[in-house]
C-alpha cells in the first residue's frame, strides 16, 4: 500500500438479482460497515445436524449509480477473520476504486473469529521442538500434536470435523443466496486463494471474476510445501542482506547479516536467548518464524529485522524483537489440518526431510509455516475432510492469479501449478519480494482492482 496510481475505470452493470433472504444488516465499527449473521448447517450433507451462525460484514458501493456487484474478500490464515478488516480498517484495507464500485463482503469462516461457534483449543503449553533430533523426540513430537488435537475436540465439539474449505465455500454460496446475487467476484489472499478457487470449482457459473494473490497450489504435498518456502525465504534473507549492504538506513548496514542471523539461530537452539520483558527468553523457532514474518512484508519487516538482529547480538543481547509467540491458534491448525495433512511416514522420513531443508536454507534454518504445518499436524487425531489434491476449475470467467518472483509464504511456483489447474486463466508474476502484490506492491495492486473492476 505504497504509491497510489490513477485508475481509468471503464462501468459495468451487475447481474439481475435473485430471490434473497433478509439479513440483520446493522451499522457497525466507524468507516460506514454493516455487519450481520447468517446461519448455515454445521454438516452441509447433513443439515438437519445442526446449524452454525456465520459473522458478516458489508461495505456497501460508494457509488451505487456505477456498481459493479458484490465482491467476497478473504485476508488468508487458514483461519483469518475478513469481518474486523472491513468493519476497522476499510479505508487502509481497500483502494477507493473497489469501495467506490462493488458492495465488498467479508465473512468469518466458519469456526474462525466472531462466527459461532469457534473453534477452541484447551490451552496447550509450549510444544516440543519441531526439529526433534531423536526416535523419542520424534515420538513426543506426535504425543503431544494428538493430545492437542484431542483438546480441540472436545472443547470445540462436533464442528470440528467441518471446518475444511469445501464446507466453507458452500458457506460462502449461502451468503451469495442470502444476498440475492446470481454471481460474484472474489479476492482472495494467501489461504483466501485455496478458499477462492475451491469455490470457484464447485460454483463457476457464480464466479463473475476473481483475483488469487499469493496463490496456493493444493497438489504440493506438505514436503514439498515446506521445501518450496524454505527456498524462498533463503532467496529473501539474501536479497535483505544486500538491502543491508546498500541501504545505510538498515541496523546492521556494514556487518555481516548472514553470519550474525546464523550464529543467533544457532545460539537459541541451545538456550533460549535473553529478552527484556520476556523472563523466559526467545526460542530459535521464535527467532526463525518471526525473522520468516518480516521478511515477507520488506517495506516494514525488513528494519524491524534488522534492529531485531542488531540487538539480539548486542552485549547485553535483547532479543524482544522475536519475542512474539509462534504458537499456532486453534483455527490456524484445525483448518490446515484438515486442508493440509501431514504426509511424513515416521522419525526416519522426518529426519530427512530435516536434513533437506537446512540444505536448502542454510541461514534461515527452515523455520516456515510449511514446516510448522507437516510437523503440526503429525499425529493429529482428526480425519481430514480435505487431503492434498489438485482443484480443477472449469467454466469460471476472468480469473487473475498473482504471484511473486519472492515470496517466503507462497512461491512463485505454487502460482504457476495454479494457473495449470484453471482453464482459462491469466498469471501475472511481479518482480520484488513479498507476501502477495496486494500488501507489498501497489502497481500490481493496482492492476488486480482494473482486473475486478472491468471484467465482463
């Protein structure tokens, strides 16, 4: 959300409207939202099962002589809440161009944010570590992702076999019903673009047009998915450390970054490094899972690492810097473990799946979420409801997938299996490092709202 460029936005008409069920639509935050409920069935192919309540919230069109329709947004996780963004942060979330032409629409996904009811975790302690180096590490490894697994059971109840992204996508249809729309647009960010052309699968006639920035590509597999970020992240502390050699804004301009970011890792792997405020110290998968962070997001992450480095190799260190916890919430690994299963055979396969990405990312050490989640989810006790597989989408019009030539979270190459998987659709690689075009590129940015705005 850097510089602003001047949009030539030609109008379009939206689709007839069909038979809509009324919505307790009231005011709510400070910027002109709505926000209300929905329920759906918690079990789509047993509905008399029960039903869940979904949180909605509604930017309707600034302009509504020029608007274009509805456009359903979702900021990624799994488990990001999309109704706080519209409802608290509508004129820094979205363009003018997009308030000024669609009626954007957020939901909470099912189990996730103020959609009831949530998924909720028994509060787990600090697990072990995910990079066990014994049999029995390996073994505490999986005894304590089935315990918490079990602790989410029973606190969430039987949702918990229901929050994968096929069920929330026919959420999403509802409130498409619900609205009276015969078809919408998305944008969809991160996880959001699993959660976009999943339903774009299932309901490509309703897709008018869609944009899936920082795409993910479901046929990976979860070796794959860690191996692929922990490339990208290495090629993203490189090109950080040649901003720190160039920019003299940067902490540890004139030092050596990556000898001093790989002594720090490596310092926390045997004791956790002192932080002030944080008694206990900062552990290596904080350091690592936070440096991750930062370096997706260069416009703001990347000081903030290098101040983080500078002074966690300080005499005195501080590490406060990656004091943030790394812990997963419950509807992050509830949902990537139903969409994301951990496919590791054993201690033996997690070994070498070890050895293989601290040789591919010999400084940032590995610590990314696709490692975080084939680690997570070992020994997870819930069946998932949706494995790796690939999302084949036929008949949807005017889809723009988006990717990075760097980016830490969702590789270039996740963008170019997507585009395969959906006829028709058009790829726009940006060259820079970031976690989707949308947060770190505005010319992109820009071209994603001409995209959505102009598509017929």
């Amino acid at each position: 959300m850097r510089v602003l460029l001047t949009l030539l936005l030609a109008g379009t008409t939206g689709t007839a409207p069909v038979q809509a069920t009324p919505l307790p639509w009231q005011p709510c935050g400070e910027h002109g939202a709505e926000c209300a409920t929905l329920q759906v069935p918690m079990d789509w192919s047993r509905p008399d099962r029960g039903r869940i309540t979904l949180a909605l919230s509604r930017l309707k069109a600034a302009d509504p002589t020029r608007r274009v329709g509805v456009l359903f947004f979702n900021p990624g996780g799994p488990g990001g809440p999309a109704r706080p963004m519209l409802r608290d942060y509508a004129t820094t979330a979205f363009p003018a161009a997009l308030r000024e032409r669609f009626d954007i629409v957020g939901v909470d996904p099912r189990g996730v944010g103020e959609s009831t009811p949530a998924i909720t975790c028994e509060e787990p302690t600090r697990g072990p570590d995910q990079f066990p180096g014994t049999r029995e590490g390996y073994q505490r490894l999986a005894d304590y992702n089935r315990r918490v697994g079990e602790g989410c059971a029973r606190a969430t109840g039987p949702l918990i076999d229901h929050v994968d992204t096929p069920s929330a996508a026919r959420d999403f249809d509802a409130v498409r019903k619900a609205l009276g729309e015969r078809r919408v647009s998305w944008l969809g960010l991160s996880y959001g673009t699993l959660l976009a052309t999943t339903y774009a699968r299932m309901y490509p006639e309703r897709v008018r047009a869609a944009v899936l920035d920082g795409p993910l590509d479901h046929t990976v597999g979860s070796r794959r998915m860690a191996l692929d970020e922990a490339r990208e992240t290495e090629e993203a502390f490189t090109r950080f450390a040649d901003w720190c050699r160039t920019d003299t804004t940067c902490a540890m301009h004139g030092k050596d970054v990556g000898t001093a970011y790989r002594e720090l890792l490596a310092r926390a792997r045997r004791h956790p490094v002192p932080a002030q405020g944080h008694p206990a110290g900062v552990t290596a998968p904080q350091i690592g899972h936070n440096a991750y962070n930062m370096l997706s997001f260069p416009a703001t992450g990347w000081a903030q690492l290098a101040r983080g480095i500078r002074d966690a190799t300080a005499t005195p260190p501080n590490a406060a810097e990656f004091a943030t916890e790394v812990s997963s919430d419950a509807a992050y690994r509830t949902i990537a473990c139903h969409d994301f299963p951990s496919d590791v055979r054993g201690h033996r396969d997690l070994a070498s799946r070890q050895r293989e990405i601290r040789k591919a990312a010999p400084t940032t050490g590995g610590y990314v979420e696709g490692w975080d989640i084939q680690a997570g989810c070992l020994g997870w006790p819930i069946r998932p409801a949706n494995p790796w597989g690939p999302t084949p989408v036929r008949g949807a019009p005017s889809v723009l997938i988006v990717g990075s030539t760097t980016d830490p979270a969702t590789p270039e190459v996740w963008g170019r299996g997507l585009a395969r998987q959906i006829k028709g659709s058009k790829l726009l690689i940006w060259k820079g490092v970031g976690h989707t075009a949308y947060f770190n590129d505005s010319p992109t940015r820009s071209r994603e709202v001409a995209h959505l705005v102009n598509a017929r």
